[in-house]
C-alpha cells in the first residue's frame, strides 16, 4: 500500500456509501493521474502500479452494479447496443487470441523492446496475458458505462467541467513541477508521482546533456499527459467558436490557452503533432457544421504562429543556448534513442503478425509503440478488424450528425469527436494506451454523444432525460 492508500480507500469507500454524485466525480477526474497509485504491487523492471482511477472506477462500477440489481434494471439502452458490441468482439477476439501463447509454447522468440537490447525471450503463456486482458476488459466495461451514465446533455456537459477543470490542474501542475527547481523548491513527487512503475519516473527526465528538466505533470511521463491534455482541448473550442460553453466562455478560452501553452511547454513530440492534428481537423468539422466563425480564428491563429515562428526563428539564429534546446525538442526527434526504439518494436511486431495472421501471438504478448501494429502483432486482423470497426462507427455516426448544425447537442459532439480522433491518432504514433484512463473514459463520452439522437439533436436546449426505468423504452441488452 502507497501512503495515498491511507487517505484514498476509506475516502473511496465514505463516497461509495454516502455519495454517489463525488465518487463519479472523483473517479472522472482521477482518469488523468496515470502517475498516481493507490496501491504498487512488485519491484524493479516488474513493479506496477494500481492507478488511482482503477480504483475509483471500481468503486463506482461496483455502486452501479449493486443499484441496478437492487431496481431490477440490469441493462444499458438500446441505442448503445451496437459500439458495445463492437468492443464486446474486440475482447472476445483478444480472449481468443490467448490460445496463441499456449499453442506456440516456446517456439517463437519475442525480442527485447529495448533498443540496445538484442535478447530475445521464448513466448510462453504467462500471468501477463491474463493481466493484460483484465486491462482492456475493465476500460471497454468503463467506457460502456459511462456512455449509460451521460444519458442527456446536462450530464455530458456536467461531466465535461469536471474533465475539463481537470486538464487545467493537470497543465498548472505541469507549469509548478518546471518552476520548482528554478526556485530552488524540491519537487514534491510524493504527492502525485508515487507509482513504481519502471515507466512512471517522467517527472525526472531530463533533456539529454542539459539539466532542464521536461514537464510530465502528474502523468507517469511527458508523452503520456501530452495525449491526456488532448483530449482535453477539444472541449473548450465550442467556446473558442462563440457556439457553447462548459464553465463561461471567457473561461473556456482562458482554459485552452493555458492547456495549449501546457502542450507546447511539454516540448512532446505528440503534443505537438496533436496540436497540428486538431487545427486542421477543427477547420474542417467547422467548414462541415458552416461555422463562418471558425475562419476568422484560423486566421488569427495563423497569424499569432507566424509571429512565434519569428521570434523563434531570430532566437534560434542569434542565442546558443536556444539553438541547443531548439535542436533537442524539433530536429532531434527523428534520430533520438526513442524514435530508433519505436521503428524497433513497429519492425518486430510486423514480423509475428506475419506469421500468425489470424489471431496474432496473443494479447499482452508483444511490446510496440504505435497502434496499428500492436492489435495486428496481438490480436491479428480479426481483432484488429473489430477494434478498428468500433472506432470507424463512432466516428461516421458522430460526422454525419454534425453536417449544417451549430445547436448544443451538435457543438457537444464536435468536441468529443475530436477528442477521440486525436486519440485515436496520437495511439497511432506513440501506442496502444489501453492501461491509461483518459483512453477508455474518452471512448465512453464518444459513445454517448454518438447515441444521442432523434429528439435530443432536435432542440438546443434538450432537457435531462428521467433516469431509472424510463431510460428504456426502446428495448434492453442483459
């Protein structure tokens, strides 16, 4: 048990009694925490850590369960039905694929991840795989409940401030973690940074050959609070586009500008192709929803880029030391120890799908730092081909809604359809994040906004739809 344990297990287990409403909050907003363990079990290379948002999620999964037992309602809405049975195949399919380490039992070499590393390690069925499985059975289950929970606007707005404030102190952190030893402060790692996973020490990384130290916030490394922060961003641009709002529109706008100086201060490769990814897609779900406003900021943001690749530019010329940063964040990159590592584990993984395929190697079998490769290296085409349909559907289902609509309902789904897309890409470049919270809880939010239909999309001011009972009319799935 983590000292976090003596604050967060009986914290957690008070709300579960008494209060239903702060557990969901609490457990919404412990989704960007990666770095955060309630519990660190093993040591060394095998340590891992029990994230705080597991723990709230069960919590809140078990309350749930309990309360719909207890009513009789042991079903989700008809109208989610179709996403939850996309992701119940891509988890069948990876509970399929699990006979593929028992079957090859030794006869194939995984090769180390590592790219100085040229060991390889027989595969064998372990532990791992189950652990792996349980990682994905209990975030499509999260998501699937979430998407359940946001039933009406009001509760996906509700939700979206809570994310949404939580984005703002993951990127205030961030700014206090680079500000500590400037001020001759020690960080103080032990409050958010406590997990013992050999991948959650981002808080002490530094820029090769400099002591500047990188922004990880409370998220087990740079890369990982980056992608957390994107999905983030994208709930603010309602306001960006004078079209909705969470908290206020002018705070709205404050809070992008201070996730957005957050990304570009991570000096993350991700963030900033992230960035890049959401400009060009917010352009043309503006065009799409004929949002003439969108024109007018792409404008003005276009200009304030000019304006700092200029001073960027001259600072590069002219300072040496801001030549050497420039040098290590931007032009580095493509030749850095982790990008060779990454094309490493991307090689590899494409040669066991080769292979096998049908079903992969197994689920949990194969280390690779990008999306595509990993499902297909794992889970094989089938898998990889339910994954990719459940995403494919959320994704038409939520553009075709949006085609000449500027109402809340439509403003709401613009923002998590860009969530999950810029999801979906930074996992491309960098990994499958399946152990993460932020992964699961956006496809949650995309779900829901995805079956929000008929009436809801009709008026902009859609009222809370009853909850209990009523929630199904149309059918059930038990």
């Amino acid at each position: 048990m983590t000292p976090h344990a003596f604050i967060l297990v009986p914290l957690g287990l008070m709300l579960f009694v008494f209060s239903r409403k702060w557990l969901y909050r609490l457990m919404v907003a412990s989704t960007l925490f990666s770095g955060t363990a309630v519990f660190n079990l093993g040591s060394g290379d095998g340590a891992s850590g029990v994230q705080v948002w597991m723990f709230f999620g069960s919590l809140w999964l078990l309350r749930e369960a309990i309360t719909r037992l207890l009513q009789g309602r042991l079903s989700i809405r008809r109208r989610l039905v179709t996403p939850a049975t996309w992701l119940g195949v891509f988890l069948f399919m990876a509970a399929i694929s699990l006979v593929m380490p028992l079957y090859i039992n030794g006869h194939l070499q995984i090769g180390s991840a590592t790219l100085t590393d040229n060991s390889t390690t027989p595969l064998i069925f372990t532990s791992r795989h189950i652990t792996a499985w349980l990682y994905i059975a209990f975030g499509i289950l999260l998501a699937i409940s979430l998407a359940d929970e946001n039933s009406s606007v009001d509760k996906l707005e509700a939700t979206g401030r809570v994310y949404l404030c939580t984005g703002v102190f993951v990127s205030l952190w961030g700014f206090f973690q680079l500000l500590c030893p400037l001020i001759g402060l020690t960080y103080p790692a032990f409050i958010f940074n406590n997990s013992t996973s050999p991948g959650a020490m981002g808080y002490m990384a530094t820029f090769p050959g400099m002591e500047l130290l990188r922004m990880s916030s409370v998220a087990l490394e740079t890369s990982i609070m980056s992608q957390a922060l994107l999905t983030v961003l994208p709930l603010t641009f309602p306001a960006l586009l004078g079209r909705g709002r969470l908290i206020s529109i002018k705070s709205d706008r404050y809070c992008a500008l201070l996730i957005v100086a957050a990304l570009i201060g991570s000096t993350s490769s991700s963030a900033y192709a992230g960035l890049l990814f959401v400009a060009v897609a917010t352009l043309w779900m503006a065009a799409r929803m004929k949002i003439n406003r969108a024109t007018t900021i792409i404008k003005m943001a276009l200009l304030g880029a000019a304006c700092v690749s200029t001073v960027v530019f001259v600072l590069y010329t002219q300072v040496v030391f801001m030549r050497q940063m420039l040098d290590l964040i931007l032009f580095a990159k493509g030749s850095s120890y982790s990008a060779l590592e990454r094309l490493k584990t991307i090689e590899l993984a494409s040669g066991y799908f080769s292979r096998y395929p049908l079903l992969g190697v197994g689920w949990g079998s194969v280390t690779s730092h990008d999306l595509l490769f990993k499902l297909l290296a794992d889970v094989g085409l089938i898998g990889f081909m339910s994954f990719a349909g459940a995403v494919l559907w959320l994704i038409i289902r939520l553009n075709r809604d949006l085609k000449g609509r500027q109402d809340r309902v439509a403003m709401i789904q613009m923002a998590w359809l860009l969530s999950l897309t810029v999801l979906i890409f930074t996992n491309v470049l960098s990994g499958f994040a399946y152990v993460l919270g932020h992964m699961w809880f956006t496809f949650g939010m995309a779900i829901t906004c995805a079956t929000l239909t008929g009436p809801l999309n009709a008026r902009p001011n859609t009222q809370t739809v009853p909850a209990g009972p009523q929630l199904h009319p149309e059918g059930t799935l038990v």
